[in-house]
C-alpha cells in the first residue's frame, strides 16, 4: 500500500508541474496514464495545494470500506478451498448462494483469487554433465529471403561449446552430415547426444507408459558408427535440457535479428565469424569462462576418439545432382512439297 500512495503522489506532482506549464488536462492524463476525471477530482478535493509545513502534497482519501455481504461466508469459502484447492469461483459462488449468500459473484471472486491455495512451482533442476559427456542437440527453421533454411546446432553441455550449420532441408541426411561435421570441429564425439524428440532420431517415447523410448534403426546404426549413446527429452519436458542457455533463442537474437545476408554462402561466413568472434569467445553467464576455453583446458581431452571414416548408409540413396538445365531451342520448319517435285529435281540432277 506505502508503494501505491508513492507512486500517486509521483504522479501528482508530476500533474501539478505540467499544469504550471500550461498543458491541458486531456494530455497531462495521457502522458501519465490516468483518467481525466481523476485530474478533475484531485482539483475539486485540493489534493494538488501542498501542505504549508511540509511542503508535501496530502496523501489521496482512502475510500471507506463498507461491510461486505460476503463476510458472513468466507469462513465457508476458505475451508472449501483448503479441501479442494482447484474448486472454480463459480462452483464456491453457487455454493454460499445456496447458504442464504445474497450477493454478487464478483465479490466471490475476488475473495477467492486472493486466499486461493498456490500450488509451489517445480524447481528448476539444472543438469550438470562432466566434461565430454553429453552433447545437445536442435534444429532451428529459419525464414529468409530467398527461402526456408534449417540451422543444426550441436551444443557441448560441460563447455558450452557452439557449433551450427545452416541447411536447405531437415532430415536424416541432413542430420548425419552436420554431426559429422560438427564432430569434426570438436575434434572428438561426446559420450551421448541429447534430442529435444526430434522426428528423423525418435520414433516413440513410451517411458511414461512405464515401457521404452524407441530410436530409429538407421541412426542407431550411425550412433553405433560414432560410439555414442542416443537420448531424448521426455515429451512437454524441455526443462531437461535447460542446463544449456537455450541455443536457438541465443541464435535468433544475437546472430539473425538485424542482419542482413546476400545469400547461403555470405549466411555461413558470417555464422562462421559469429561463433569465432562472439559465441565460443564471451563469458557465459552460468560457467562463467568463456566455452572455447573452457573446452581446450577442460573437455576436449575427454571426447571419443573420431571414427576412420564416415558412416556409409544402406538405406540412403546418395544425393541427387542437381538436374541439368535443358536449352530450348526453337522450332525448325520444313517446307513440304509433292513427290513428283522431288522426282523432278533428282532426275535434273542425275
């Protein structure tokens, strides 16, 4: 309540100095945010004269409470909740009108809103992994202006290490090649990748059905290739992954918002500087070390080795060149004439 009165008396002295300077009351409310029918009952109850011995401006009449209706039945309403913390104002309403309430429902809901039991929030767990344990990994879909682009992101959850590729598509192949990639460029493959349920990895997660989460066969076949353990976040439970600042959002405001890109090249040259310059170079706020050397002193020593090759799928076709671009040439008319115009020439010629 002492903060509300301070903030009107703010407000009215504000008022008080954009009278003097001549505004009309129409734009002192609009500038403060209040009604102008409050600037006129202020005037009319001289809660705009200060007080001659301190100077200060008398604090706003308390409107004076009148005895509710729902007095008599809040001791009904609070043990109800107490019993049953989720029961609707409108039940509880329908309730004490049945007990002899003869007043409104707003009354009752209010009431209700202010002693209304709060269920304590789920406290944020934060997962933390030791060095080379655990990657995480996420697609973004990114909106350009020559088309739709998929930003892979592979995030080393004890470094906090970045790496990201933009692609022209979101699938298996897809998923493969940056990983590799992305293998490449740490030098080494984390202990287990953490998926946020994506399609091409997961094929059913029935854990909360006390059964198993279901991978699909040909990335477990490229897990096995690499050596490393396939996980996933349970469904509605991105909280799992919190441990990590969350990628994509860091990517869409600190990287895309407020660029611009000539094309896909230009687009991975300035990722590319983005990750060198800005994102494994700043002091993260939960490490507080910067990833790229977090990772050199730390983790990198504690990756898997890299396989000898890549991982050579039976079940994917490999990429389709790109369809040669046909030249059309234009139509070659042929005049037409009789036989015997043809028998004509070649006896001429003979």
């Amino acid at each position: 309540m002492g903060r509300c009165l301070l903030i009107k008396r703010e407000t009215r002295v504000l008022l008080v100095h954009y009278l003097e300077q001549g505004l009309s009351k129409s734009a002192i409310a609009e500038r403060l945010g209040i009604d102008r029918r409050t600037i006129h009952r202020w005037i009319a109850a001289g809660q705009l004269a200060p007080d001659v011995e301190t100077g200060l401006l008398p604090e706003p009449a308390r409107r004076q409470s009148r005895p509710a209706k729902l007095a008599p039945f809040e001791a009904i309403l609070r043990t109800r909740l107490d019993a049953y913390p989720e029961l609707s104002s409108v039940r509880l309403f329908e309730e004490i009108r049945a007990a002899g309430y003869a007043g409104g429902y707003t009354q009752v809901k209010e009431f209700v809103r202010g002693i209304r039991p709060q269920p304590a929030p789920d406290p944020v767990v934060r997962f933390e992994t030791e060095p080379g344990v655990q990657g995480q990994v996420d697609f973004a879909e990114v909106r350009l202006p020559w088309g739709k682009r998929y930003a892979l992101l592979v995030v080393l959850g004890y470094s906090r290490l970045l790496w990201l590729r933009f692609f022209p598509r979101q699938d298996m192949r897809t998923l493969f090649s940056g990983l590799e990639e992305a293998f490449a460029f740490f030098g080494g493959v984390p202990k287990e990748l953490l998926f946020d349920q994506m399609a091409s990895v997961i094929t059913a997660d029935l854990r909360d059905q006390g059964e198993r989460l279901v991978a699909n066969a040909e990335f477990l076949r490229f897990a096995a290739h690499w050596g490393f353990r396939v996980r996933a976040c349970r469904p509605y439970r991105a909280r799992t992954k919190g441990k990590v600042e969350r990628p994509i959002r860091y990517l869409r405001e600190n990287f895309l918002y407020g660029r611009d890109f000539l094309g896909d090249a230009d687009l991975d040259a300035q990722a590319k500087a983005w990750l060198d310059s800005v994102a494994n170079v700043r002091v993260h706020r939960t490490t507080g070390e910067q990833p790229w050397a977090r990772f050199q002193a730390q983790e990198q020593h504690h990756l898997l080795p890299l396989a000898e090759r890549p991982y050579r799928s039976l079940i994917l076709l490999p990429s389709e060149p790109a369809a040669p671009v046909v030249q059309r040439t234009g139509r070659v008319e042929v005049e037409k004439r009789p036989l015997q115009t043809y028998a004509r020439l070649a006896g001429g010629a003979a």
